[in-house]
C-alpha cells in the first residue's frame, strides 16, 4: 500500500466556506471531505475515459446502432412504458 501524498489546491473563498460549512455540519475536517471529494472526481473522470475508449473501440470495429434504428427502438420503449400508464 503506497502512503498518502500531500497535495496544495487552490479554491474560491466561495468554496471555502461552504466546504468549512460542510465540515461543521457533518463533524468531519475539511481535509476528509476534499479529499473524499477528490477521489470521487478522479473515479468518475477515469469512467468517463474508460467509457469513451471503450465507445471509440466500438466504433472502430463496427460495432454501432444507426440513429434512426436507435431512435425508433427508443420510442418504441417510451410508447410501451406510456400505455402501461393508462
């Protein structure tokens, strides 16, 4: 297990306060929720990356949906799912 590293970031006094508000009303220090909020951040960009590459891979090997085919399957979902509510 690699040890933590310390990081300088750069907010906004607007951040600021609400992450010291933030802290007050959940009991934590500011330091545990921006880091929390940090690795949150570098998980949902790493999916996001994943996402796209996997989508790009997809594509290059002609594994797509033409719009009016997805589109139709779409709507078809959204009329069933409108008729099941009447």
């Amino acid at each position: 297990m690699s040890a933590d590293k310390i990081m300088t970031i750069h907010v906004s006094a607007e951040v600021e306060t609400k992450l010291l508000r933030l802290a007050e009303r959940t009991s934590r220090s500011k330091e545990h929720l921006a880091t929390e909020a940090v690795s949150a951040f570098v998980e949902q960009e790493q999916r996001t990356i994943d996402n796209i590459e996997k989508g790009l891979r997809d594509v290059a090997a002609g594994h797509v949906v033409d719009h009016d085919a997805a589109m139709a399957e779409l709507h078809a979902v959204i009329d069933a799912a409108e008729a099941r509510q009447s």
